[in-house]
C-alpha cells in the first residue's frame, strides 16, 4: 500500500506560515527517508532530506517525531525547508517573482541512507507570498522605483518602506509577506534597478525622501508617520532617514551600520562620508570565503567621526535585530554605539535583540541560511556567518518581534498571529 503525504492546513499557504507533515499508510516502526526538492524561478534545484521512523501505527508526523540525521536531524518540523540546500554551490533561494508560489516537491523514500529506496509516495506543497486580497502595485513615482503591497480591505493601513542590502535591485518577498499581516509596505529600490544608479557610488537622500512623501500622500497608508525596515546597507540609510527626514516613527534595523557605509550619502548642501574599510584586513575562511568583520573602521576613533549618522536628531523608537555570528561586519558593536549616542542626547534607549548563532541575512522564517555570496561593493565571495539550526529559529522570533514593534508603534491593533490561508 502506497504511503499518503498530508500537509496541514490543507491548499496553498505563505512562506512565513509553518505548516505541519504527516505520512500515514507506514509499515509499523519503519524506516524512510523524507526529501525535499524545490527549482526556483531560473530552474536551480534546492534539496534537503533527513531520516525518520514511524510510529508503531506506521505514522510518521513531523512536530513530533524527531529526525535521525541528514540535512538537519531532532524535533524540527520545518527542517526539510529551512535546510533546503543548492545543488549549485553558493546559490541562495531568493523569490523573484511574488506573484508566483515556490512549488515544493515532498517524498517519502524507502529506508535510510546511503541510498534510500523506491520511493513510497509524494505530495506538491505550495507555497505563496502574497496571501488573498493582498495588492501588488508597481510604483513609478517622479524618482522612486519600488513596489507597494497593500493588505486587503477597507480603509487605510500602517505603511513601512523596506531597505535591502547592498545587492541592489528590486527585492519584494519581505514586504510582500509583511504586508500580508496588516501593513502597506513599499519594497524600495535604490540602485542597480531600471534607470536608478547603476552601483554604490553616490547616495542622494532627498530620493528616500520622496519616497517617504510619496507613503505619506498615499489614500491607503495611515498618517501622519510612517516605518522603516532595513536590512545591512539598507538599515544605515534608514538610520539616515530617521536621522534627516520628518514622518518617520518606527525604525526596524537588521545587522546595520551605525556610520554611513560603502559610498558618500548627500543630503541637500551636507554629505557625509563613508565608513572607511581596508580590504587588506581581510580574513579567509578554510572554504575560501572571506570574512569582513576586521575590514570597516571604527566609527567612533576620531577621523571616522565625519561618518557617523546623527542620530541626536534621530525620531525613535527603533529596534536592532543582531546576529552574535554575523561575518559581515560587528552589527553587536554598532548597535552598541547607537544605543550610547541616542541615550546621550536624550533619546529612548533602543530596544536590542541578539540572537546565538544567526549569521548576518536574517529574513523571513523558514528561507535557508545564507552562507556566502558576492559582495556587490568588493567584488568578492563574502561569508555572512550563522548555524543554521540557530539561523532558523532567529529568522522565527525576529518576524514575530518586527510584527510587533509595527503594530504597537505605528498604530494598529492587529494581532501579529498568523492567520490561515
């Protein structure tokens, strides 16, 4: 008889939303071996599986019976996704296309490794990121290139800009599922997208501030502030704008800098300038990446001082999302000299999450860790750090934690629990 693969909640689901996996019709205590395959957009193949037993009554359910080794091994019942793996080194799993699910291929194979057997039965689980009703509209407003998401019903919304790293282009999974619990959230892009910049060589503040406008004379946005969500680079420029721009109430920063970073930002007649770095400082990993930590100055030594965003003019309250393994820069040092500069000049201390293990790309729960990659500025493969057992939980606290901070700061009273499609 053929093993039946059921995930619950049945149908299509989104990304962020844990779901539960059960094979019934198993030989009692069975050994099989679960796999997971998924193709992305461009056709890359991404994979995990782990060993299990069934249960005496031939039932393997996976919030409870824990994984005997693999790709991840223990109680972990989201595992076969977050520990999905490229067949191609270095390739990371990223959405391009939000209108669209990933299709994820679930089966169940006979026996354990090295070579587990036939296989005994399979499910096709969809998963989205935009839940129903949620809208997607391509935003080409004077300069600004973006994407606006906006939650379904009636009236108006909390609204949040999204800022990634320094990948550059137009990046909209995030707020495509952080929109899909209550806000109208603008993914942002600011270089290396359409007729933007082509790369990091010069940052014009007054760009994010029309974005800002633009949120703000929104019919579906709720005034009279707005959010901000920025990530890496991104997070420092937010730190600018929470620092320059007026409308801004709420500032979610992962792994930021606390000084202006990688090129010159402008700002009507003032410019601050870069963070230094020396690639000279550079560490290499035994797999040959190269970690950056040792590379960008200190912000607080005297002739770095030019670089440091200002935050005495800065409009809180702001949250630091951290991860301790971060290999990219010291994002705990950093938040520690926001913290001190905004205490002494007579702001709300900032609220400061660390999290054991998580590296530097701390996204939305259930992607897989980002190992290394590219760096856009340096040219280079950079490590970004974490364990992913570690990186997987963060990325699950942090989602619940950014809900949070939006909802009791800009406004709204909707529960951050995550709701069934």
């Amino acid at each position: 008889m053929a093993a039946t693969v059921t995930i619950e909640p049945a149908g299509l689901c989104c990304w962020d939303e844990p779901v539960r996996i059960v094979v019934r019709g198993l030989a009692s205590e069975q050994p099989v071996t679960l796999r997971a395959s998924l193709r992305d957009e461009k056709g890359a193949l991404f994979r995990a599986h782990a060993r299990y037993c069934a249960d005496r009554g031939g039932e393997l359910d996976l919030t409870r019976t824990p994984a005997l080794g693999g790709s991840f091994a223990g109680l972990e019942p989201m595992g076969l996704f977050w520990a999905l793996e490229p067949e191609e080194p270095l390739l990371q799993l990223m959405k391009r296309d939000v209108r669209t699910p990933f299709a994820v291929e679930l089966e169940v194979l006979e026996g354990h490794e090295p070579e587990p057997g036939r296989v005994l039965g399979s499910a096709v689980h969809e998963r989205a990121f935009l839940r129903p009703g949620v809208r997607r509209e391509q935003v080409r407003a004077g300069r600004v290139r973006a994407t606006l998401f906006l939650p379904p019903g009636l009236g108006r919304f909390p609204g949040v800009i999204d800022l990634y790293g320094s990948g550059g282009g137009l990046c909209e999974y995030r707020a495509s599922l952080l929109s899909g619990h209550g806000f109208a959230v603008l993914a942002l892009a600011y270089f290396k997208f359409e007729d933007l910049p082509k790369d990091l060589s010069d940052m014009d503040l007054e760009y994010f501030e029309e974005a800002v406008d633009f949120m703000l004379q929104h019919p579906k946005v709720k005034g009279p502030n707005i959010g901000l969500l920025g990530f890496s680079k991104g997070g420092d420029l937010c730190l600018s704008m929470a620092s320059f721009l007026k409308g801004i109430t709420a500032t979610v920063l992962i792994n930021s800098c606390v000084a202006n970073s990688m090129c010159p930002l402008h700002y009507k007649d003032m410019t601050i300038p870069s963070l230094e770095n020396d690639l000279e400082k550079c560490r290499i990993t035994e797999s040959g990446f190269i970690v950056s930590t040792d590379v960008w100055g200190n912000p607080m030594e005297e002739h770095n001082h030019q670089s440091l965003i200002p935050l005495e003019k800065a409009q809180g309250p702001f949250l630091f999302i951290i991860g301790k393994d971060d290999q990219s820069w010291k994002s705990d040092f950093f938040a520690s000299i926001a913290s001190n500069r905004l205490q002494a000049h007579g702001k709300d201390r900032p609220q400061i999450i660390c999290y054991p293990g998580a590296g530097h790309c701390i996204d939305p729960p259930y992607f897989p860790l980002r190992v290394a990659s590219v760096h856009a500025l340096f040219g280079q493969t950079m490590f970004y750090g974490g364990e992913p057992v570690a990186h997987s939980r963060a990325q699950v606290d942090a989602w619940q934690q950014i809900q949070t901070f939006f909802h009791k700061h800009l406004g709204s009273k909707k529960s951050v629990k995550q709701s069934k499609i």
